[in-house]
C-alpha cells in the first residue's frame, strides 16, 4: 500500500522483515535482539513474561501462560506499528528514526556481556569489530525475543498440555527468520529462570530444534562467544535483506 502524499511512500506491515530470537533460558536471547537493533538502527520487541512476572509473582499457573502469550502478541503487534511509524523512503533514501523505549524493555540500559565470556560487568562492556550497518534497507526490520513456539514449549514442558490459542497463533502469524540460540552459554542466575542445570537446558534446545526443523521458515543455531553469536546472526539477516 502506497500513499504518494508530500512525494513519502509508507510501507505496509506486511513489508516488515520479522526475526525471532528464541531458544532456552540464559542463551543470551535478550542481549542478542539489542545488538542485532543496535547494529541495524531498529528496535527490538521484549519478552512481555519477564514483565507479567515480575508484576503476578512467579508461582505461574497454566491460565497465566495464556494471559503470556496475549500480552506478547499484543506487545509485537504495538512494535510492528512503532517500526511502521518510524520508517519512510523519501527520495529514494531510507531512513529509520531512532527512539528510546520505556515499556517492558527496561533491559535496554543494562549493561552487555563482556566479549571475553565474563560475566557482564560496567568496567568490560562488550566491544565488537561490525561496523553498524549504513545501507539502504528494501525492509523494515524487527527484532523480535520469543513468540509462540517458546509458549508451546513452555506449557508442554510444564504442564504437558498447550493452549490452542497459542496453537492458533503459531499457524497465523508469519516470520521471515528464526534466530535459535543454544546452550552453550554460561548459566546466569535471575529470580525469574528456572532450569539451572545444563542437561535440562540440553534438553530444551533439542525440543526447539525439533520445532525449527518441522516448519517451514528459515532457521539458524545460534552459538559460540558473544561475538560469534552476533556475527553469525547478522549474516543470516543480510542474507534475509538480499
């Protein structure tokens, strides 16, 4: 859809490029969006859980999942319209605005993982060779931590039975790239992670994987140090943008 007006083409929501960064607890899922939006000059849209947790406390039930998995769609759906907002091609030029976010992305103004696999620190920021990307985009793009694959996951591991309002969700809503983080992170403890031990992280992994490769959008995994991560995850977004 075109609106030719003051000579602006706005573009659809249809046009956004949607990458998803998924995978198990403490897999760097969160910090990996940040970069990826900061390398692209775009904006990233948060787990809504952490915040519906933080609020209900953390004794969750399996009605609470759903109200989860409502709250994430409508908070990717304010993203998609925030992205759509913000970009317009004027005289053949991109441009994406850059803005600051206050809503549930209270993770924004922490600090990021060190380059050398130490824990995250104020003195050891994390440093990266990639230079922000400059070129002109055909898409819009959106970063997008968990959607309703890790709701499958989570209700089925948890509770052995899954919404199907979360069923209904994976079958409509489409993304172009699925970013899988594995598990060879080091475990970083929070008051709101559950699985500690590396076999049950495995465990999680494999069960994603096995998602990833029963569908039919492009997927990659996701691993190695910080750096790595980044450098794996923005070839596969260039290839996306080609």
């Amino acid at each position: 859809m075109r609106d030719w007006s003051h000579g602006t083409e706005k573009l659809s929501m249809q046009e956004i490029k949607k990458i998803v960064i998924l995978g198990p607890e403490s897999t760097g899922k969160s910090t990996l969006c940040k970069l990826l939006a900061e390398h692209y000059n775009t904006i990233w849209c948060p787990e809504f859980a952490r915040e519906y947790l933080h609020i209900h406390g953390t004794a969750y039930t399996y009605g609470d999942l759903l109200e989860i998995a409502k709250g994430q769609i409508a908070l990717e759906e304010e993203y998609i319209k925030q992205v759509n907002g913000q970009w317009s091609i004027v005289n053949g030029e991109s441009s994406m605005v850059a803005s600051q976010w206050s809503m549930v992305n209270e993770e924004k103004n922490e600090t990021l993982p060190s380059s050398n696999e130490q824990q995250p620190t104020a003195s050891q920021p994390l440093t990266l060779n990639l230079k922000p990307s400059t070129s002109n985009q055909k898409h819009p793009l959106l970063f997008i931590d968990t959607n309703m694959y890790v709701m499958k996951v989570w209700c089925e591991f948890v509770f052995g039975k899954c919404h199907q309002y979360i069923l209904d969700k994976i079958s409509e809503r489409k993304y172009d790239l699925y970013l899988l983080c594995n598990v060879d992170l080091p475990w970083v403890s929070d008051e709101l992670r559950e699985y500690p031990t590396y076999e049950t992280r495995q465990q999680l992994y494999n069960i994603y994987k096995q998602l990833m490769m029963h569908q039919p959008v492009e997927w990659i995994d996701i691993q190695g140090s910080y750096n790595e991560r980044l450098k794996i995850a923005v070839n596969a977004v260039d290839s996306l943008r080609t």
